[in-house]
C-alpha cells in the first residue's frame, strides 16, 4: 500500500478505518509516521530554531563563538564566554553560544578606529576581569 492509496482509501471512505486489523494498522502508521510526519517534526524544528535566533537576534546573523574569538585577535571561545557581559554581541541560543555577526563586525571596526587615531588610553579588549 502507498501512501497515496492510503490516503485516497480513507478520504473515499473514513470509516472503512474502523474495519482495519491490528496488522493494517500498524503499517498505515508506520507509513504515515514515515512518509509525513518525522518530516514535518523535521522542517518544523529547524524553522523554529530559525525563528527563534531571529527573535533572540531582531534578524541578525549570528555565527559561531569560536568564529568570533578568531576574528577577534585570536582570543579563545572560553575567554568570550566568560567574559559575555562586556561583549554585547555575545548571546545563548538553544545550548551554543554565538555572536551577532553585525555586532562584532561593529565592534572589529570601532577598535579599530581607536586604533587609528592614536588613542593609547582605549584598550584593544575590555579589562578583563580575572578570578
């Protein structure tokens, strides 16, 4: 049976599943389950996590936190992490820490500026704090 017939089958005549045995059951769900729903679960979880980066972003892109240190010189991943609360750019989304890509594009860009005009008081990174 394909899922085709299945469906046209039970559309033609919804209560012929009442007459269905235990066996054409089980394998109606199992091509259900296989042919539409896991897919569905599938394309609806990863819309969702788009959806909510999107909302927990305003629509930024963000990219990886190890992606993030290297452009900024080279720091590690921990080091941003630890020190998340003087890097605004730094967020949690689900389990992984990522950084809005316009945001440290934005930050890359001012200390460079700083850095350009001579100010030697404007430290290239945030004081770091250290335990």
């Amino acid at each position: 049976m394909t899922l085709a017939d299945l469906a046209s089958s039970i559309m033609q005549n919804p209560a012929a599943i009442q007459d269905m045995n235990l066996e054409d059951t089980r394998d109606a769900l199992w091509l259900l389950l296989n042919a539409i729903i896991l897919p569905l679960l599938g394309h609806f979880a990863l819309l969702s996590d788009r959806a909510g980066r999107k909302r927990a972003t305003g629509g930024e892109r963000l990219i990886p936190i190890d992606e993030a240190a290297l452009r900024m010189g080279g720091l590690s991943p921990r080091t941003l992490i630890a020190h998340r609360d003087e890097f605004a750019f730094i967020t949690k989304v689900g389990g992984r820490w990522m950084a809005s890509e316009a945001g440290l594009d934005k930050w890359i860009a001012e200390e460079e500026r700083q850095r350009s005009v001579g100010d030697r008081k404007t430290r290239v990174l945030p004081k770091l704090r250290l335990a």
